[in-house]
C-alpha cells in the first residue's frame, strides 16, 4: 500500500516540475525583454542630485545594486520620493 502511494506522490512531483517548465518557458517569453517599448533607462542620483549610475531598466538597476525594482519604479514614476537612499528619475523625463 505504501509502495502505491510513493508511486502516485512521485508522479504527482512529475507533472507539477513539468507544469512549472512549461510555465516559465512561457515566462521568459513573455518577459519584459521582449518588449523593449516598455523598458526605460533609470538614473540613479544621491540627495545632492549627483548622478550615481545609469541603468537599462529597473530589473537591471535592482540586480546591480540590490534595490527592489518596485520601489525603483515607484520612485520614477512620483508616488515615492526615493528608494534605497537615492533618488531614481527616468531618463526619458529628464529631457
């Protein structure tokens, strides 16, 4: 009887790892990388408005410094002030 249930349990694990290749398969190709329309550079400024670093987009800036890219957007965007202790303006509102 055990041996019965340790055989469903097992393909029960099977077909959710398969679900969950499936799904991130799709994921990635629905990720924001395939639309580059949506993706805006972000600047990153200290409190004396000093340029720090330039980012691709808020994913990138949180991989390279650790800043949620949440709060990242948040910030570009006016309903948060600063992020991380820097100041995050788009580049595009810059100009």
């Amino acid at each position: 009887m055990w041996l019965l249930t340790l055989f469903f349990l097992l393909m029960g694990f099977l077909i959710m790892a398969k679900n969950k290749e499936s799904f991130i398969e799709k994921y990635r190709y629905l990720s924001h990388k395939n639309y580059p329309k949506y993706r805006y550079k972000v600047i990153m400024f200290d409190k004396k408005n000093k340029v720090i670093g330039v980012f691709l987009d808020s994913v990138d800036a949180e991989k390279k410094t650790g800043i949620c890219s949440r709060n990242i957007r948040n910030c570009c965007t006016g309903n948060r002030k600063s992020a991380g202790g820097y100041i995050w303006k788009r580049e595009k509102d810059l100009k």
